[in-house]
C-alpha cells in the first residue's frame, strides 16, 4: 500500500466558480485532447461515431436544477474531476504503489508503468473521479496537467492547466492553496469557498464556489398605448395593438 506524505510544500488545486460555469464543456473538450496528445498513454475513445460511443474523460460537468427555499429554480453547472485530497483514500489502498501523492505540490498521480488497473481507486474514490482506461488497461485521473504547468518551453500564461486556460466564462481558477495571498485563496475566502463531500473526512484541495442566487422575475407588463401619438408612432400603436 502507499502512505501519504505527512505534508506538502505546496497545495495546488482548483477553484470552481459555480455562478460563472456556462456548462459549455470546453474544459471536457481541451482536458481529453492534451491528455489525449501528452502525459501518459492516450485517453481512448470507442464506438467513437457509433451508437454508443463512450471513452474515458479526465473531467465532467453534470448539470442539475436547482430550487432555493425561495425565488425562482435555476440550473447548476457542476464540473468534477480529481480533488487532489491531502487525505486521499485512492492513493493507500492501492496494492502497487502506482497512485500516489506527491509532497512537493500536492498533485495525485498515477504511475502506469506500475499500475494493473485493479479499480481498487476507483472503488475508493467517494467522487468517482477516476477512470480505467479500456484499451490500456490502467486507471486514468486529472493531473493538474502536470507537463504543462511546469514547462518552461511555453508561453507563461499557457503553464496552467488545460480546463482553466480554455474556460471563456473563466469559472475555473488554478493556485496554490497553501498560500493564503494566493489567487484561489482569496477567492475561496471572499466567497465561502466549500469542500465537496466534506463529511468523507478526504480534504479535497479543490474547492467550489456556491452559486449566488438569482432574483426573482419581475411580473411582465405590457407598455402602455401612447394616445397622443402622431404620424408613425401612432401608427406603431394601432399596429402593436392588434397583436
């Protein structure tokens, strides 16, 4: 089994703004192609343009209808992938040492080389962020796109990872959580940022930010015919009227 590091020096992870996420799925769409192009093994696709296609995804949105105790109902859109938990069950109970937590930043990964894709992870992973990939046999997970935030052989502004450099809405945010100056850190401060699941006892890294309420609709009124109206605007009055 693999032991987790009694400490990290950094805490890198995500920060979700729930009131900004569109549910576009651009996060879904870049994540697949540069996990699918770089690290590890590529992320497969079968049945690709068939019936029921289906493949393996590093990260989902999901999206529900939410109703308030007041106000009107409003529809929620949850992305989720690896929380990178500081007390994560997918790392111990793994028989081969292939999952792991790294002390340096936090990040959980997966060596494949080592892997034998028990799903033994999958099993303990309360948030089912974790994936067997069917043609290669091993599990697959976020890695904070690891080979991109470290790679000094791109732009600056590109060495985050994948889903946050392409969300247009900029609901997802990268930084690390150790630091309270951080940008996620103020973030989750200002905005009563939450863990997801919290009674599972893992302390996920990642964090949400809950959705604001939205304002009830006001009641809609028709405008008013303007009887002192002339020349086209009169004739606009008579036309809207016979609608």
């Amino acid at each position: 089994m693999t032991t987790l590091p009694t400490s990290t020096e950094k805490k890198l992870g995500l920060a979700i703004d729930l009131d900004t996420c569109v549910g576009c799925h651009a996060c879904v769409v870049s994540c697949k192609e540069w996990n699918t192009s770089n690290y590890g093994t590529p992320l497969s696709d079968e049945d690709a343009y068939g019936a029921e296609p289906h493949g393996t995804f590093l990260n989902r949105v999901h999206s529900f209808e939410a109703q308030p105790e007041s106000g009107c109902s409003q529809t929620i859109h949850f992305p989720k992938s690896c929380l990178h938990c500081d007390d994560a069950p997918c790392v111990t109970v793994c028989p081969t040492g292939a999952s792991y937590k790294r002390s340096e930043d936090g990040i959980v990964l997966v060596n494949e080389d080592d892997c034998m894709g028990c799903g033994l992870c999958a099993w303990a992973c309360p948030y089912g962020a974790r994936e067997l990939d069917q043609l290669s046999g091993v599990m697959k997970k976020c890695t904070l796109c690891v080979d991109r935030i470290y790679n000094e052989n791109i732009p600056e502004e590109d060495r985050e990872p994948a889903c946050v450099r392409s969300c247009p809405a900029g609901a997802r945010h990268f930084g690390d959580f150790a630091d309270p100056d951080s940008n996620v850190s103020k973030l989750v401060a200002e905005r009563g940022g939450i863990d997801l699941m919290p009674e599972m006892g893992t302390k996920p890294v990642n964090k949400y930010l809950p959705p604001r309420l939205k304002d009830a609709p006001s009641e809609a009124r028709l405008p008013e015919t303007n009887k002192d109206a002339k020349g086209f605007l009169a004739w606009l009055d008579k036309a809207l009227e016979a609608i």
